[in-house]
C-alpha cells in the first residue's frame, strides 16, 4: 500500500483505538462462543485478506460498488501474470525471460510438460554419484579411500576400501535407476496425451507438452484437463461446465464452473475463439487451488475473473460434450503441481538414532586412533628407536611417527563405522516394502488394490506408532449412503420380513424388476414395504415415497435412457436413488417444473419455490403444484428443527420418535419427512413477501430465512428416513485391536459434530460408558490450569520444574469432541491473526518496540503454554474425535502432538483435505481405490480399506522395527568383534597399525562372509507369527517404547562386541605364545595367527547370528553355513599356488590355510574361541528368558498351545449394543444444494438473480466443498 | 479371506510361501531341554580335551638357554660386549655345554628364540618384495618401493632379497656335539637344516630366478646383497637347492613372526644314533654369535623341544580348557537351579492371567 487511502487511514484509526482500548496482550475470555457448526475459517486464507475483511463493512455497498472494488482490489494486488489468447510470440518477449544460470535465459512462463525425472543419460553417472557423497557415511569412505592414498600413512590395501564402496555405491545406484526409469515412463505418458489446441486458424490435435499458455484448447466430455485454463464456453446452457474434481480434492461429487457472460456470447464457434484476442493479467502461480484473481480484458472493457471459471489440471470433464478454454498456467505452474510440490524427506526415529550412533562410534574411533598413535609415539621413543632392524631410512621423531600412525589407525579401525550399513539399511526396508506390497492379507479384491509402500524407508517406524489421526469420511466410512429403513407413519419398514409380515432372518433381496427405473443396485429385504407400495393401502406409503423423489436439488442427466443423478450430498443421492427404485423416479426438472414418474405414470409438477438447506435451517422444503391444482409443500429435515414445526394434531408424533430412537442406536442418519397443503390465497399472500424478500440486496439470506420460517408451520408428519454411512469393513475390530496395541486413535474430520459422534460411536471409539467432554468443558479446565501456572510460575515459570498433574481423575473412560471453531478458541489461533493488526501501526520510540516485542514474546510463551496443555489432556482421553476441521488444523493438530508428545504418529485419510495431514505425521497413510489420489500420492503407504492398518501397523510394522533391531544391534557388534582385534593386537606389535587380518579379509568381510545372513534376517524373521501378532496386541508396545533399540541396547551391542574381540585375540595369543607346529615346523607366524583369529571370527559371528534369528527358513541355514563355507573357499582359493603365481604381490598368504588349518591345535584353538563367545550369550539369554520373560518369549513359549486353541476356538465377537440412547444425526451434509442454480433458471432463462450473485455464491460454495 | 484363482485381479500380489512370508521354518527356543544338556555336555567335552591338552602339554620336554650373553651369564657375555652397536658385524663364537641324565625323545628340533623383536611391525614387516621373491627377473631388478631403504644400494644397484626383512636375516649358527663317554671326545650331531620351512613356502612363495647359463650367480648379476649381509644370496649354502631365495633358512626368517617372543626351526635332529632322540651324556652347543640383539633389550635363546600331536609345549590351552569346561559345568548348575526356581513362579503367573 504505497498511497493509503481513506480506506487504509480508517485502518490506523482502528488499529489505534484497538491498541489503546485493550492491553496489548489479548485475553481469550471476551470473545463469544466458538460455534461448532462453522468451519472455523477458510484454509488458505491469507493474512493480508483476514485484514482486508476489516470490521467495517459497509452496509449501502450495492452491486457496482462491489464491482469497482474488486477491479480495485485485483488492480492492487500485484497482478504480474499476462497472458493473451492466441498469441504464443507474446509470451516469449525478452521481459518475460528470466536468468537461470549466468546467462541461459528461460522464459518465465512454463511449457505444459511436466519432469519428474532426475537424470538423464548423460547426467546420471555425475550426478548419482555426487547425490551419493552428499550423505555422510559414503563420503567418509570417500575420505578414507584418499587417506589410503598417501603411502606414509597407507595402513591397508587400497582394495580394502574401494571394493566395499563401490559394491554400496553400485547398488543404489541401480535402486536410483531404476526408480528414474519409472518416473521417465510415467513423464512420458502423460506428456503425450493429446487434446485439441487452436493452431494455425484451426484446431488441431497436440499432444499435451506442446501446449503453451495462450493456447485456446478444447476439451470432451471425460477428458483429462491438461493445463490450468480459463472457461471461455461450453456445450452446455451459459456455458456451464461440470468438472470432477477427484484427483484434487478427493470428492467424487461434481463441481460446476461458469464461463463469463461475454466470453459464453461471442466464443462459441472455432473461427471466433481463433480469433479471440483477450488479454488476461492474473496473480502468479501458486498453490491455493480454491483462489484465483485475475481480470480479462477484452473488446475494451475489464472483466474479474476468480477461481469460478477456472478448471484445474487433473480435473476431469463430466456431463459436459465439449468445453474451450484458454491455457493460463501449464506445466509446472499449473496449481497441481504447485501443490504436490516438494515432499518432506521423512526419516525414522531409528535413522536418527542410528546416525548418532555413527557419531559416537566415530568419537570412539579418533580417540582409540589417538591413543593407539600416542602409545606408539611412546614405543618408538623407548623400543622402535633402538630396533636396528626397523631402520626405514626415514628421520622422524617418534612424535611424528605417532601423527602418522594416527590417520594409519583411522584407516585400519575404519570398519567400525559399518560401511555396508546404510546399504543394508536400505536393502531390508525395500524388502519389507515388497512384503507390505506382496501381502494378499491387505489386497482388496473388488477393487483389485494391493497395498503399497510408496515410501521404502520408514517400515520400522510403523512398529512405533504411538498416535493414529484417521479422516472419517471414505476411511473410516465408504463415503456411501445407503438407504436402509424408513419410518412411515410410525410403522418401520426395512428390516428382513416377506409380505405378509412375517420375520425371517435368511430372506432374498426385494426384487426391484417390476420397476423400469430401478438401477438394481439397492438391497432391500423388506417386501412387506413393496407390497404396502403396490398395494396402495396406504396413501402415506407412496405419499412418503413421492416427497423424496420431488424435495430434493438434485440434477438429473439422462444417457442412454440411463438416469444419472448429480447429488450436492451423497445422502440426498442416496434418498432419491431409493424412491427412484421404489417406483418414484425423478425423470426431469427445469427450472420451474419437475417431472416425476410415480409407479409408472409420469407425471410433471410446476415447482413454485425451492426453500434450500442451510446449516442455521437444517431443512430443505419445495412447493410445488400438483397437476390438479393444489398447492403442497413438501419439506425434509432434522428431526430437531421438523418436531418445532409439526402441527399439533400429529398421531404418529410419538411412534416416530421412537422409530427414531431406534435408528439413532443403530447409528443410522435420521431425517423427518413432512407435508402440508396449502391454500392458494395463503401461497399468494406468502408468495409476495418472498419475491420482495428474495429481492432485498442486504442480508437476503437473512431475510429469506425469516419468510420461509412463516409458511413452514405446522407441518404433518410423514414419518422419517434412515440412511447408513456405511462404515467399511472391520473398522470397530480395528480400533479396538489398535487401542489394545496402545495406539490412540484421534478422528478428524470436516464434519458436523453430530455426526462425528454418531461414527465414534459406530466404530466403537466411544461406548456407552465414555464419558465425553466438549470444547466448553476443557476450556473452562485449561483456563484454570493456565491460571494455576501463572500463579505458581510467575516470571520465574522456566524455572520451575513441571508438576505433573492430570487433568481428569484416573480410571474413566474419557473421550474428547471438540470443533474447529474451538480448536481454534483454545489455541488462541485466532488471537495471532488479530494481533497482525497491532503490526500495522510502526512503533515509534524505542520504548514502545520494546514493549511490543515483550508483549509478543509473552503471547508467544502463552500460546506454547496453552498448546501443551491441551495436548496433555486431549492425551489423556482414550478418543479425541475433532469435527469441523479443516485441512490445516488437521496437520495443525497432528504437529501438536508430534512436537509435545515426541511421539510418533500416522495419518490416515484419502481425500485431498487429508493431504497436510498426511505429509505432517510422521507416516501418512492413503486409501487408495478411491477416486481420488492425491493423499495416496503425498502418502507414504496406501492400501484400500481401513481395517488393513492392523495389519499394517501390527504384523509389518511390528516385523519391521524387530528386524530392524536385531539387525543394527548384530551389525555394531559384529563390526566392533571385527575391528577391535586390531586394537588389542596394536599392543603387541608396537602399536604399529599392523592389521591382524589379512587384507583379502578384510575387504570382503563386510561384503561377503558376514552380510547375507544378517540381511535375511533382517529380511526374514519373526518372532511370533502374524496371527500371534494380530491377536496379542500387546505385543506391539515394545516399539513404541523403544525397547529393543536404543542408546542402552547400543553400548550392549558395543561391549558385547569388545568383549567378542577381546576373546578372539587372547585365546589364540595365548595358545600362539610359544607354540610350534604339530610337525615341528611353523610356529607361530604372523600369517597363522591371521588365519586363526579370522576364522574364529567368522565362525562366531556366524553361529551368534544363528543365535539371534528367531525363525530359521532353509534360506537362513543356508546363507549361515553358506557364509562360513565361501570364507573357507575363498580363502583356500586365495592362499592357494595358481593365485600366488599370477599375482605374487597381492596375494601373499600363499599356502597359510592350508598349513595353519591341518593342525588341530589350530582347530582346538578355534573351537575353544569360539565356545568362550557364544555359551556367555546362551546362558545369558536363557537366564534372562527364565526369570524376565518377555511378552513375546512367554507366547512363543506356548506357540503350540496357543495354535491348538485358535484352531479350536474361533473367538466370537461379542456385539454390545448398548442401551439405546438418542444420537440422532442430520442426514444432509453441510453443503448447500444446487437450489440456487434450478431457481435461477440460468439454463432457461437468465435476469432473475444477479450474476455476481449467483457467482458469489458459487465461490463460496466451492470453498466449502474444498475445506470439507 | 478367500480368493479364487480364477478371478485373479491384475494387481493381486501372488500367493507363495516366500511373498506371504509364510516360508517353513524352524523356530528355535532357548528351552531348558536345550541350554542344560548343552552346558553340561559341553563342560565335560571341555574338560576331557583340556586334561587331554594339559597332560600332552607336559610330557613334552624342552630345554633351553639364553645365551644373549647379559654379563655374568656363560661364556656368551664377551660376545655380547662387542655386540655394543650393530654394524659391521662381529665375528665371535661361544659355547653352552650341557647335560642330558636320560634320554631326550625324539624326533628333537632345534629352534632359536628371539625375545622383544618386533618382526610385526607393521613398517617392518611390508618391507618385503614377493615378486621378487618368486624369482621374477623383472621383480629382481626392479625392487618394489615397500623395499626402502633396502631397496638399491648407494651405488644404484637393487638388492636381492631387498627390504628390511631380509637385511635383518638371523645370522648366529649353533653346531651340536655330543660326549659319548666322559671324558671322551666331542662328535658332532648330524643337523638336519632341509625340511625346517613349509613345502609351499620353498616350492611356490620362494623361487630362485631362472638360471642364467646353469648359475644362479649368473642370475643374480646385477644385484647387490642386502648391506647387512656378509656373502650375496647365491652363496647363502653350498647345495644348489638350499641357496639364493630358497635357502631354508632365508623362508623360515622371512615368514615374519605374529609376537614380538617367538621361536623358529633351526635344525632337526633325526639322523642316524640320534633318531630316536639325544640319547644321555654331556653336550656342548657351539654358537657363532653374530646377531646384534642388546640394543634393543632383546634375548637370544637356544631350545631343543620335541613334539607331540598338538605341536610344541604349551600348557595355556589344556588349561584354557579345563577352565572353560569347569565353568560350563558351573553355570550348568546355576541354570538348573535358577530355572528350577522361576518355572514353578512364571507357571503361577500364567495360571493367574
């Protein structure tokens, strides 16, 4: 804001008097009520347009105002973005180039293919390869390999280090290849979908990467949109166009775009779009895909443009044959790709455990390097320098000497720091992700979807989970409404019974066949119902039947004779799908009329008005004039809202509610059903006062609300409908599987608080003996608690240790429900975006900076504070079910957690609401089959159905993190058992970095002798079964607790394998002290005692991984003995003549095995090392098992019995229906119909309502469907 | 969950043993019925090998003498005196006159024994050429640079054998007499000095380089001795087959010793009267003292041993053994009695949940 207009000089007048009026650290306490119905506000909102929506609004503010300020508005804000229409020259203007590197100039407006690839033929090798000594560990290695290099300090072969590195280095970049060859496929395909561009006069076919912003393209009906475009005309009336948005947003509704007036006239046909000429100034590109501001100029005139007319890559075209539109933002820029953006490099708690053990181990390694070079510094001065015989020409101090032998042990002790570790890492996730994705117990059949670890490297992380957040909608439930009973003049239909009444428990499905219109795909069991429908005995059966096909706003599509109905809310859908298979099928509407056909005879009714739903009315109510004359009104709603409005002489009043009750206990959505005749001199009269209300331009809801509250009034009832939210399979079985993993289980969702709870209760995260508390309850609690801190804390409040004290008493069983609105209430969120107010006004001394830098800094400590409160109670309820949530406080909530509870948390959804969510926990979870992709493309592993996650979380992750255990506690040990004989050696060779190997041992240890059984196992093992896993969930708790890896578990590791070092050098020093061979000749050589320590080694290391695999496959047997086998093969080979002749130099060994091994005091010297390192871990571990069993030792220990059992008995779940108590919930979804499009009669005729109106509205719409 | 095979869908992951991870496996559980018998088991084996070791260990029998020549210990120590710094070297002899009561067993060796010299050092034991021991011509006037500073003389020409291994070659020799009666005169003990080093050392690691013209002096034309050596390599014996790099030895010196203490073969004593062992009666040992070892506080040792199937004497493992077995044997018991212990209270616990 450069000049401040009046506007801007109304805001510091506001800005001050706020400063004054209040003291500048805001309290929580005035503000009034959150309201649980709202979503708190919208996600993207940005801070500039909070402000912008100043508390002023102006109440004359008529249209054209409006109008002029939004070309204001859109003229203020930095509008950079030019695109014109059919002009590709435009945008290659060297004012649009912008500088890469120092002189390649790229043009700033993207081309539409899109690169997801990394390499390139060329590229590959260099880059790979500097990718790969970014991270540390290579990098060292790297290091080393130079260290080796220089022949003073060159303690090892050069082999030694560049073999081992150059196996790592291979085989991810083989991993690396492959992943780029995929991501090249994929690139390529989409890239070469095809659509129609206008080119050269005319439209042609293009594939999609030579598409260019100012292109005028069209798209059919089912087409992929390939750019980011501006609607400039449809086939459809006003140049409507519906868009599926799925792959966006997740939802599978469709959404409608409008195209301007002006472009909708004039570019219809293809030689007016060819000659379309528009310029369009728009914001830049980013990723908020329900915002967009922009103004097309066109024929001298400016035209706003918002996200309204705006279709998105990814969308989908429906029910639209052809639309034009013209490209703004391709490739790259498009909002898409905006949004998929970069995803966060997510690392396991074990990663960053495991690099500060790399640390430490790296500490150890340079103090070790230091003392060994200090001892030889030392031995040179007293021993080496008077060894005649060790006279190397050289005159160094012995000083030096130690500084040389400093960097020769950094060398020789370098395999402490595992080399093959992080490759080993790396190999066993990806072989866990092919287990999740191999695994048919998580393959979901109808929709032929395996689960898939989309991300390889967090599978022991899914054995920690200590918080899960599930999405309700299409994860915990299908997202499918089904119409299940009904209530009709307080007789309920829908349970198993034949015509005449009678019960049966196994009885065929109601034939629908009789019926044209049915789609064949409702279930139905009681024929009792259509017998009543066929029968006619009772007019309210088809009266009941006849206001579900005509009350609605529902749009009709009719292919083929196929009817498509186009619903604003799945459960409307689904009550108009289930008249329409119960013989009351809505064929048609137009703007004022709706044809019905009722049981076969079509019949069209004019419709007078349409009194749509809104979340304050929670009602929706039509009035239509039947073909004889008389005038009804035909209304549904909650049952709360009808029963105010019920006519006094109601008779089944009473069996209704009850009816009611029942449904509600059986966690089916409620909705009433009534009707009233009204008199035509009454509609008249009423008629008048809407049109003039409907007419009103300020608060014309309000007003309107207030008119249809008067002709809905004493109403009859109908009787009510019940609609399952289907929960998918296995949900409550699941969940009580999961809490008895002590896995907390939060719901967030987008919906209504009702129904939020009505799913808690379904899937059994509450039950009846919860006791559930709301925003209002734990607000007034943390209010107190904050001020118990205060007053306790005071200034000195850092200083005072935390009392830990609970919120609740103990042992209740609690659940928390809370809202957006409260959410935000209790997090003070709101306060921070008010408090952007008090920034407008500069400071202007240095005193008041202080003071408002102090007044921040308090907020600051207030709002941490308040947070970890919060989180600290929400913990302590066994459910938190979050309702009214929008995406961001979905990963708003998830971070809070994360950062106050250091626990490691999963997140599941399947929208595109659930994408934050999904890359803010630690692991993100996608249900996958569904439409939409975009959380499975942000997730890390997806799979189709909920009840997966059991299985997920309980057999692989618990697999993944006791793996993965076993496997770096194995690999430290057996790399220090390795490395350390060095060590111990050092002091009888003077400390000289002699290895006590031979450096062919060395080299292929880590790569051969000892990696394959290791990896199998890490691969392979089990302690218990899956089945064992899945039915003692406790057994999961030792990975939330950290048990089995950790700092202590490390040391463990480390002494074990000193201790291991310690034994495979002493033995065989004392039995080599002063011995000869069995033939008198060979004594003692330096090569012998080699060859002993390192089989020793081998054999040890080898038997103690035998010791560690708890599930021994023939593949573990083999790759143990294999192991030991290819040692001696190879060494044989090494040691043997041939080799010796061909390479004299390298392979100096020649004939040690051989010699050394056919004396059996060799062998004795071998058995008694490797017995003295093995019978201290059996007796151990079997003391330890005896008298500290574990949980999973005791199951194991019982294995058999407990197969036997589970053969015998297969456990009966017991259902407890609790007593049923009232949780009705309000069928309708929170977004409003289409009511606004039928009555505007846009598709006939237009003038009715203002456009902008219309479009505003719309906008609004949108947002909310988004946020849902 | 049930699936047909006939309605596969394209995506479902295939049904093995191996993708379901299923695969047979055996289970192992550290039971009592394992881990008991196995200790127990184990201490006994260990204990028969140990008192098996041990009694072998001692009924081999060695003698030996320090004749580094520390003042006042034998007629060593004037050697010793002159030994003061280590070049040129001296020539001196010395003699250890001993007594054998009974029979010596044979077959006897005869070793010498170095103390506090570090053949493992590392800088010490690379100095060393392989290729050129293998007698490659190429290799023989090329030394490799691991060789310095015994790689070429001032004068430019390479050393044969180079490196410091090979410069420090143990150069003392001993002769054997024996004193059938008192009295009587000293005969000499036929010394056997073939056969003392690995077959594969002298026929594969150590080659002479090819004759030139039938001489080996004509082969090792151009080459210097290492600068510590009195005579070049060809002339180390007189037997065409026990000199230049197969000179036993010159392989038995060259396969460096794992301790800074360690003993290689000298001479076996297998001919004639002697095979059977060095029968009673007086014995003097003849020693040309010409190694230099006070300067770095070391010892020169001469021992006679005989062997039996576990090699030399050495009593460290036989008692190792015995040890390790006891131990089994010991923690055998605690096991038992601790299991017996915490069976009956983790079978209480069990019948409680």
């Amino acid at each position: 804001m450069s000049q401040p207009g009046p506007e801007s000089a109304r805001w510091f007048q506001f800005a001050s008097s706020m400063n004054s009026e209040r003291d500048s650290e805001t309290t929580f306490e005035e503000d009034s009520q959150p309201n649980d119905e709202v979503v708190p506000y919208s996600d993207d909102e940005t801070e500039d347009e909070l402000d912008d929506q100043g508390p002023a609004v102006e109440p004359e503010q008529n249209r054209v105002n409006r109008e002029a300020e939004e070309t204001r508005e859109t003229l203020r804000k930095d509008c950079t973005w030019q695109v014109k229409a059919n002009d590709r020259s435009f945008h290659e203007q060297p004012h649009f180039m912008k500088t890469r590197f120092f002189c390649i100039k790229e043009s700033k407006y993207a081309n539409n293919a899109i690169k997801t690839y990394k390499y390139n033929a060329f590229s590959f090798l260099p880059m790979n390869l500097f990718e790969q000594f970014k991270r540390a560990a290579n990098f060292y290695f790297l290091i080393l390999l130079i260290l080796q290099a220089i022949p003073q300090i060159s303690t090892l072969a050069w082999y030694t280090t560049l073999f081992p590195l150059l196996v790592v280095l291979g085989i991810t970049a083989i991993k690396d290849l492959v992943d780029d060859v995929a991501r090249h496929k994929m690139d390529n395909e989409i890239n070469n979908r095809t659509c129609e561009v206008i080119k050269d006069g005319r439209f042609k076919v293009a594939k999609w990467k030579e598409i260019q912003v100012g292109d005028v393209i069209r798209l059919k009906k089912n087409d992929f949109i390939p750019a980011d475009i501006l609607l400039l005309s449809s086939s459809e009336p006003n140049s409507l166009c519906y868009v599926e948005t799925a792959e966006l947003d997740g939802e599978t509704n469709l959404k409608f775009k409008m195209a301007l007036e002006i472009t909708h006239q004039y570019l219809q046909r293809e030689n007016s779009l060819t000659t379309f000429d528009g310029f369009i100034e728009c914001e830049e590109p980013n990723n908020r895909l329900d915002k967009f501001t922009g103004t097309l100029f066109w024929r001298n005139r400016s035209f706003p443009l918002d996200a309204d007319k705006i279709l998105l890559r990814g969308c989908v075209i429906r029910n639209t044959d052809f639309c034009h539109g013209l490209v703004i933002f391709a490739g790259a820029d498009t909002k898409i790709m905006k949004n998929s953006g970069k995803t966060r490099f997510k690392r396991t708690k074990i990663d960053y455990l495991m690099n500060y053990m790399v640390y430490t181990i790296f500490v150890v390694l340079i103090l070790v390097s230091a003392g060994l070079a200090i001892g030889h510094a030392y031995w040179e001065a007293q021993v080496g320098n008077y060894s005649w015989y060790l006279y190397d020409g050289e005159d160094y101090t012995p000083s030096y000497r130690g500084f040389l032998n400093f960097w020769g042990y950094i060398i020789i002790l370098n395999t402490m720091v595992p080399i093959s570790l992080y490759v080993s890492v790396e190999v066993i996730r990806l072989g866990q992700s092919y287990f999740i994705n191999w695994d048919l117990q998580m393959y979901y059949p109808e929709k032929d979807t395996p689960a898939k670890a989309r991300t390889t490297t967090l599978n022991e992380q899914l054995g920690q989970i200590h918080y899960v957040f599930s999405d309700k909608t299409g994860t915990l439930t299908q997202n499918i409404m089904t119409f299940k009973k009904c209530c009709i003049n307080g007789q309920i239909y829908g349970d198993h019974r034949d015509a005449s009444q009678n019960s049966h428990s196994k009885i065929e499905q109601v034939d629908f066949s009789w019926n044209m219109f049915a789609d064949g795909k409702l279930a139905f069991y009681d024929h009792y119902l259509i017998e009543q429908i066929q029968s006619g005995k009772e007019s309210e059966v088809r009266q009941f039947f006849f206001l579900l096909a005509v009350c609605h706003t529902v749009m009709v599509d009719r292919t083929d004779g196929q009817l498509n109905y186009q619903a604003a809310s799945p459960d409307e859908g689904a009550l108009v799908n289930a008249a329409r298979n119960f013989g009351f099928a809505f064929l048609a509407r137009t703007q004022n009329t709706i044809t019905i056909s009722e049981l076969g005879t079509e019949r069209t009714y004019d419709v007078l008005a349409i009194l749509d739903f809104n979340s304050d009315r929670k009602r929706m109510s039509i009035i239509v004039r039947t073909p004889e004359g008389n005038i009804r009104l035909y209304c549904k709603g909650a049952d709360t809202v009808i029963y105010e409005r019920l006519h006094q002489m109601n008779p089944t009043k009473q069996e209704t509610q009850d009816a009611l009750d029942i449904f509600a206990s059986e966690t089916l959505r409620t909705l009433c059903l009534c009707y009233k005749e009204i008199e035509e001199k009454e509609y008249e009269e009423w008629n008048k006062k809407f049109m003039a209300a409907s007419l009103v331009s300020t608060n014309r809801d309000e007003a309107l609300d207030k008119v249809y509250e008067e002709i809905e009034k004493d109403l009859i009832l109908l009787g009510a409908t019940a609609i399952e939210d289907k929960l998918q399979d296995g949900v409550p079985e699941t969940i009580s599987k999961l809490a008895k993993a002590d896995i907390k289980i939060w719901v967030l969702t987008g919906d209504k608080k009702e129904t939020a709870e009505n799913i808690g209760f379904a899937c059994e995260l509450l039950t009846e003996d919860t006791t559930i508390c709301y925003g209002e309850d734990i607000n007034a609690l943390l209010h107190t608690r904050m001020e118990n801190q205060r007053n306790r804390g005071g200034v000195y409040a850092k200083f005072v240790p935390p009392v830990h004290e609970t919120f609740f008493p103990p042992g209740e069983n609690r659940a928390l429900i809370i809202s957006g609105s409260w959410l935000n209430e209790i997090l003070l969120e709101k306060k921070t975006k008010r408090s952007k107010i008090l920034k407008l006004k500069f400071p202007k001394t240095e005193e008041e900076r202080r003071i408002r830098t102090q007044s921040k800094r308090r907020l600051e400590a207030r709002k941490e504070q308040r947070q970890k409160n919060f989180v600290d109670l929400a913990c302590e309820c066994s459910a938190v079910i979050c309702c009214r949530v929008t995406p961001k406080q979905k990963a708003m909530v998830v971070d809070l957690v994360k950062r106050y509870k250091k626990a490691i948390t999963l997140a599941i959804g399947d929208g595109a609401n659930d994408v934050n969510m999904i890359k803010t926990a630690h692991i993100g979870v996608g249900i996958s089959g569904q439409e939409g992709m975009q959380a499975v493309m942000s997730s890390d592993y997806s799979f189709a159905q909920f009840r997966y996650l059991q299985r997920l979380l309980l057999v692989h992750g618990r697999w993944s993190y006791i793996r993965m255990c076993k496997f770096l506690r194995y690999f430290f040990y057996k790399n220090f058992a390795f490395t350390l004989v060095h060590f111990w050696y050092s002091f009888f060779n003077g400390y000289s970095a002699q290895t006590a190997y031979e450096d062919w041992f060395i080299t292929l240890y880590n790569v051969l002798y000892s990696s394959l059984p290791v990896l199998l196992m890490g691969l392979l093992d089990q302690d218990v079964s899956d089945k064992l896993s899945l039915r003692f969930p406790g057994l999961y708790i030792v990975g939330q607790r950290d048990l089995l890896f950790n700092y202590k578990k490390f040391f463990v590791s480390l002494v074990h394998g000193i201790l291991t070092s310690m034994i495979l050098f002493f033995i065989p020093l004392g039995a080599y002290l002063q011995t000869v061979g069995q033939d008198g000749e060979a004594p003692s050589d330096y090569q012998s005692f080699a060859v002993t320590i390192a089989s020793a080694l081998i054999i040890t290391v080898n038997f103690q991984i035998g010791l560690d695999t708890s599930y021994w496959t023939f593949v573990n047997a083999f790759s143990i003995f294999g192991s030991i086998a290819l040692y001696f093969g190879i060494m044989f080979d090494f040691h043997s003549a041939g080799i010796h002749v061909l390479f004299p130099s390298a392979f100096q060994f020649t004939g040690t095995a051989s010699n050394a091994l056919r004396q059996p005091y060799i062998w004795l010297t071998i058995m008694l090392t490797v017995a003295v390192c093995l019978l201290p871990v059996v007796a151990i571990r079997f003391l330890s098992m005896t008298i500290w069993p574990s949980e999973s030792d005791k199951i194991q220990k019982h294995r058999k019995r407990l197969k036997a059992e589970e053969q015998w008995k297969r456990r009966q779940r017991v259902f407890r229906r609790g007593v049923s108590s009232r949780r009705s919930a309000y069928a309708f979804s929170h977004q409003r119909g289409y009511a606004d499009l039928i009555s505007s009669g846009r598709s006939i005729r237009k003038k009715r309502s203002p456009l902008d109106a219309i479009i505003a509205e719309g906008a609004a719409e949108y947002r909310r469907t988004v946020a849902s | 969950m049930t699936w047909s095979a006939t309605a596969r869908g394209a995506h479902q992951p295939d049904n093995t043993a191996f993708t379901q991870q299923r695969l047979p496996a055996w289970q192992p559980l550290l039971s009592a019925s394992i881990a008991l018998p196995l200790f127990f088991c184990a201490g006994l084996a260990f204990i028969g090998l140990g008192l098996g070791l041990f009694y072998s260990s001692n009924g081999i029998k060695e003698l030996e003498y320090d004749y580094t020549g520390n003042p006042g210990t034998g007629n060593c120590s004037a050697c010793a005196l002159a030994d003061q710094d280590r070049a040129p070297p001296l020539r001196c002899s010395c003699s250890w006159y001993f007594s054998l009561p009974e029979l010596f067993p044979g077959p006897v060796y005869l070793y010498y024994e170095l103390t506090n010299f570090y053949q493992n050092n590392r800088r010490y034991s690379v100095s060393r050429d392989d290729t050129q021991l293998s007698g490659l011509p190429s290799a023989l006037r090329h030394p490799a640079n691991e060789c310095a500073p015994y790689q070429r003389r001032a004068s430019g020409l390479p050393i044969a054998p180079c490196g410091a291994i090979a410069n420090s070659l143990f150069n003392d020799s001993f002769s054997l007499w024996h004193q059938r009666q008192p009295g009587g005169p000293y005969v000499e003990v036929p010394l056997d000095r073939t056969g003392i080093a690995w077959w594969t050392d002298c026929h594969v690691k150590f080659r002479n380089p090819p004759l030139v013209n039938g001489s080996l002096a004509l082969a090792f034309r151009g080459t210097a001795p290492p600068p510590n050596w009195p005579r070049p390599v060809y002339a180390l014996s007189p037997d065409p087959n026990n000199t230049g790099f197969i000179n036993q030895d010159f392989v038995v010196w060259m396969r460096t010793a794992a301790l800074p203490t360690f003993r290689k073969l000298y001479a076996r004593i297998r001919q004639g009267n002697y095979s059977t062992g060095l029968p009673r009666g007086a014995y003097l040992v003849n020693i040309t003292y010409n190694y230099p070892v006070r300067a770095f506080g070391g010892h020169k040792l001469i021992v006679f041993s005989n062997i039996s199937w576990m090699g030399g004497k050495n009593p460290f493992l036989g008692i190792a053994y015995l040890v390790v077995g006891s131990l089994c044997i010991l923690m055998g018991f605690v096991m038992l009695v601790v299991y017996i212990r915490y069976q009956d209270q983790n079978d209480e616990d069990e019948d409680e949940e």
